[in-house]
C-alpha cells in the first residue's frame, strides 16, 4: 500500500473522529459547564499534574515551557531515533551491529516510557494542555518534515 494512501486513510480517521467529538460537545455543552475541570484554560486550583497543581501563571508557564521543549524532543526521537532503529536496528538484512548501538537503544527506550508517563497526565488534565500539546507538535513535525525535504532533491512526477 502506498504512504500516500496510508496517509489519507489516517487523515480521514482523524476528522471523522474530531468533528463526532467537537460535534456532540458543542450540542451538549450543558453537560460540560461547570462539573468538570477538563474544559478549563489556565491556571487554576484543579488543573493538577502528576501530583502539581498548577494553580499560579508562573508554574503554569513553566509548564508551557516544558511542553514546547518536550515536544520538539519527543519529535527528534520518533523522526529521527525511531527511524535510526528501525533501519539499523530492527532490519533484519544488516547482520552485524556495533556493541555501542545496543546501548543506544535502551537508552532512547527509557525517554520514550519516561516521556508516554508525563504526556498522557499533561493530555488529559485540561484542554488548553491538549492543545498545546497538538499546537506544538504539528509545528514541529513541520520543521522537521521540512527539514528532511529541504535535503533532497526534488523531481517530476509523471
């Protein structure tokens, strides 16, 4: 199957999956005024991550912070580690590896189970932390996408 076919399949997934969300939401929004805190912008008493609670504009910018800067992390290892293991690692036609690699892969392991456990708390503790976190990440998906275009050489398709 070809990536581009993969890409629109995932694409339309998505939409259809936003748009039932967003849809019932918005003609439901009595049932999310008011009893819950995950519809809340800002700092705030409830808005708490892994035990913090985020209650000042100063802790809560640090948690921006923190976000902006784990997300283009996050981005160079699934764009770029993942793929190095994948093509050095995990390929099975390369039959010799160097000793130093296997260290470098459970390495990058232990950032990746570190990274899911703070991720999911900041995901669904509030929807500004949501879309911080969808912001940055298509921004540096961006940047980095371009970056691997910018080094190649462009072509015709016929």
């Amino acid at each position: 199957m070809h990536t581009i076919i993969v890409s629109r399949i995932i694409t339309c997934w998505m939409v259809v999956i936003l748009t039932i969300m967003l849809s019932y939401i918005f003609s439901n929004k009595e049932d999310y005024s008011g009893d819950t805190s995950f519809y809340r912008f800002g700092p705030n008493p409830e808005l708490v991550i892994i035990g913090i609670v985020i209650d000042t504009p100063t802790k809560y910018g640090l948690v921006v912070l923190y976000a902006v800067i784990n997300t283009i992390i996050r981005n160079l290892d699934h764009n770029i580690i993942v793929s190095w293991i994948m093509l050095n690692v995990q390929n099975i036609k390369i039959t010799n590896i160097d000793a130093k690699d296997i260290s470098k892969q459970y390495e990058i392991s232990i950032y990746s189970w570190f990274d899911w456990l703070i991720y999911i708390h900041m995901l669904l503790t509030q929807i500004d932390m949501f879309l911080l976190e969808l912001t940055t990440d298509v921004i540096a998906i961006y940047f980095v996408t371009r970056w691997y275009i910018k080094n190649k050489t462009l072509v015709a398709s016929i």
